[in-house]
C-alpha cells in the first residue's frame, strides 16, 4: 500500500508494460472539436476579437446568447466506431491507448456523479471512455486517460467577462448565469477587474476546487480502473516548487496513492502509471515526467513519456498535419532516450478522422511491419546517437529534422543493437562510429531484408546498404555481437 507522500510514492517502479509499449495513441477529443477551429476554443471564444471570438460570432451567435453549453449540446459523435479506430490504431502500432477524460472546459467524457455537463447525460449521449476501453480490452492495450480539469479553474475565467466595445458592450457572457454556476465555475477571483493585468495562473489556490478535483480524480479511477493516468500540470496542486512540503501537493498525491493502490488491488502489485509535467525531479519521481512537444536532450535514467499531436491539439480545419517521417522520427528519438511516445489522432466532431489521418496512419502501419522488432520491449543502449544532426528543444517548438546520412540513433533488446539510419540511404555505405574496439561484430541484419556485408576497422563498422530500402522512412539495422 502506498501513503500518499513523496517518500512512500517515489518508491513506485515503473511497470514493464509501459516500457515495453514505447508507442501510444490518444483521443483528445471532446465538444471543442465542434467548430473545428482548434485548441482551447471554451476559452477563447470569450476573448473579444481573437480569432475564434470572432468565428463563435459570425457562426453561432453572440457569446451572451450562444455559450459553450450550446456548443456542448451540438456534439454528437454519431460516427464514432471505437472498434474500428482501435482496430487501425493497433495496426498502426500502438501499444497503449488513452481517452482524454476531461479538458479545461469542464466537460466531462464519461458518466460522473458530481458534473451533470457529461458526454452521457448532454451531447453524444454515450459513455466516451467506456466505449474506448472496451475497444482497448479487445486488443490487450493498456488503457488511459488524461485530466486536464485541474487547470480549469483559472484557465476558464474568461466565460464571466464582457465585450468592451461594440453593440454587446456590457453585456456579461452566458458565463456569468446563475443557472450554469456550476459548470462554469464560480472562479471570480481569478477575474481581473477593470484595470487590472490579467490574472493568469496555471493552477488554482481555491480550496473548494481543489477538493472537486480530488473527488473527480477517485471517481474516474474506482468507474474505469485506468492503467494510467496524465495531468495536464505539475502535480495538483502545489504549484510552489521551492519545497515539496508544499501543502498543496497534498491533492496530488493522495489521488496518485489511490491510483497505485487500486492497481494493487486489482493486480496484486502497482501496475499503473502517472504522469505530470514538473521537470523537477522531486515532484516528478512519484510518477513518470512527461514532455509536451518536446525531447529531452539525452538517455533519461527513468522512463518518460513524450506527448505530441499530429496537428493541433483538437481538430482545426485550418491546421497542417505532421508528416510520416516526423512522426517516426519523433518516435525514434524518444526511444533511444528511454522515453515512450504518445501521439494525438485527431477526430472530427462526429467521431471520425479525415483522409489525411487515415494515410499517416496506414503509413505507420507499414512502417511498424518492417521495424516492430526494433521499437518492443527494447532500452537505451550505450548512447543515445551519434552524427551531426540533432533534434531542436524549446519550448513547444517541433520541427523536422534536416538528418544527414551520419544520423544514427540506437536501441538494444536480447543483446543486440538496433541503429536507426535516420537519414535517407540508397545503395550507400553507412559507417557507425559508436562501437568499441572490444565489441566484435558478427552480423548485421536490415529489417525485412536480411544480412548485409559489412567490415569492422579501426573502430568503424562500415556496412554496405542495398540498392531500394524497405521503407522510405528511417530503416533499422540489427547489429549481432560476439559475446
């Protein structure tokens, strides 16, 4: 059993099926894909001027008269097939599933006790997270979900404003109505007032809410018993990083000793997972650290998670989609650095995902066919890399990766290595530089072709590569060794 303090829960071990996964898809769907205008759309909508403000305007109505709980009852998800998503999304290499649970806007994917604006009880009509699990249990896939209700406190003060100028000047948006208080928020305090800068904090002081959150969070574990669990935040709720004695972790923790000790329950021993986004190592160590759009420079001593989307973060029709190659290449480099990668699949309103989707997708089930065996259940070698080219880390920025025929990036399972070639190579000789001397090569092998030729010398592994790769995609080598 676990106690919920930074002593009793950094003494968790990460499960092997999460290590083992190194690949996951995610849902992070919900109302706000309605408009199909992107992320955060419950709280920009009530912005004056900005550019989904002005969209709501101009296609629903004024944000007095037409709010997000109009928005919410306009979803449908009357194409949703979870079988058929979870079939493709297995094919395409996933080894874990998540659903988003709830997002910012406080609306909730399943059915709940303590928030009557649920995809059960308005909208859809159906149990979102149910659907998905009972499509993940088909398949064996550990199954998720992800709470971003902690932030949305703060986050969604905006529904109480007003517009400052023009014929609605003064009139409060419908999120000051009595009437629906308790969807959104009785978060005045976090409401500037007329000259006032903009109080903007990620994570509430509020008590009250603090202790909704932590209900909220024991009831999503007790209905769905999920594998693992993400917040959108550094541990609920201490957002004071001086010292983990913080009062306000204690949220956080009681729910994350919950999750770990259900999961004993069920399995005897703590097969779950939770992860957070403080990069202090502290805080972070009673889970796993999670990095959003972003990589960390190097092989972590503990597993972690990268978390990326293929566009943005709920479906806009405006948005350009990732590529094949990036998205592989993204997976490849989390790999090698002891990470595991989960990736948003965008769904359109009524639950299903466009052309673009569907060709990444079928392209990454190609690519899992030839390289699966270098992906499964492997672990960081030696290094990470080697070569010239280099992944850019700031903030959430991510780009493409301009690799270089001397880019390589190595994992290792049953004591062979695995060398992603993350260049592009036809017919080439590729030369490794990161095996010792004392390290006596016996073969390499191209997945899906077979054995090469290759010479070591000098402290060089020089291999001659074939005339047509078997995928336009970074190709791995299985390196053997003399042991």
């Amino acid at each position: 059993m676990f106690n919920a303090t930074f002593e009793s829960l950094r003494t968790h071990s990460c499960p092997d099926w999460f290590q083992d996964a190194k690949f996951g898809i995610w849902s992070h769907w919900g109302p706000q894909s309605v408009p199909m205008f992107g992320d955060w759309y419950a709280r920009n909508m009530y912005i004056q001027d900005s550019e989904q403000y002005l969209y709501h305007l101009r296609h629903y109505g004024h944000p007095s008269k037409f709010g997000y709980k109009d928005i919410c009852a306009l979803w449908k998800a009357e194409n949703f097939d979870p079988d058929a998503l979870m079939e493709q999304y297995y094919k395409s290499g996933a080894r874990y599933f998540v659903a988003q649970a709830s997002h910012h806007d406080h609306f909730f994917n399943f059915a709940s006790d303590y928030n009557r604006f649920n995809s059960v009880e308005i909208g859809p009509h159906k149990d979102i997270c149910g659907m998905w699990k009972a499509a993940a249990k088909k398949y064996n896939l550990p199954f998720g979900m992800t709470e971003h209700l902690g932030a949305s406190f703060a986050w969604w003060r905006t529904n109480k404003g007003s517009d400052t100028h023009g014929p609605y000047a003064g009139v409060p948006y419908d999120g000051n109505d009595p009437a629906y208080r308790d969807f959104y928020h009785d978060n005045y305090q976090h409401v500037a007032k007329p000259g006032e800068s903009d109080k903007w904090v990620w994570l509430t002081e509020n008590e009250k809410f603090h202790e909704y959150w932590l209900k909220v969070m024991k009831e999503i574990i007790d209905k769905y018993e999920p594998d693992l669990l993400y917040s959108d935040s550094w541990l609920p709720f201490g957002e004071n990083f001086e010292s983990v004695e913080n009062k306000d972790f204690r949220y956080g923790l009681e729910a994350v000793a919950y999750l770990y000790n259900k999961s004993e329950k069920i399995y005897g021993k703590n097969m779950a997972v939770y992860t957070q986004k403080s990069r202090k190592q502290e805080i972070y160590e009673v889970g796993v650290l999670d990095i959003e759009r972003s990589q960390l420079p190097d092989i972590s001593p503990v597993p972690w998670q990268s978390e990326t989307c293929i566009g943005d973060w709920f479906y806009n029709a405006r948005a350009k989609y990732k590529k094949p190659r990036h998205v592989i290449d993204i997976l490849i480099d989390t790999i090698a650095k002891n990470g595991t990668m989960l990736l948003n699949i965008l769904q359109k309103p009524d639950g299903t995902v466009d052309e673009e989707t569907m060709y990444l997708l079928k392209e990454l089930e190609k690519w899992f066919a030839v390289n699966s065996e270098a992906v499964y259940g492997t672990r960081p070698w030696r290094v990470s890399g080697e070569g010239s080219s280099q992944v850019i880390i700031e903030g959430f920025t991510e780009e493409q990766v301009p690799w270089r025929e001397d880019d390589f990036r190595f994992v290792q399972k049953n004591g062979k290595l695995y060398a992603f070639m993350m260049g592009m190579k036809l017919g080439k000789t590729v030369v490794i530089k990161s095996i010792r001397d004392d390290e006596r090569v016996t073969s390499v092998r191209l997945l899906s072709v077979g054995e090469l030729a290759f010479m070591q010398h000098a402290g060089l592994l020089i291999v001659e590569l074939p005339k047509e790769m078997p995928t336009p995609y970074a190709n791995a080598l299985e390196i053997s060794f003399e042991i």
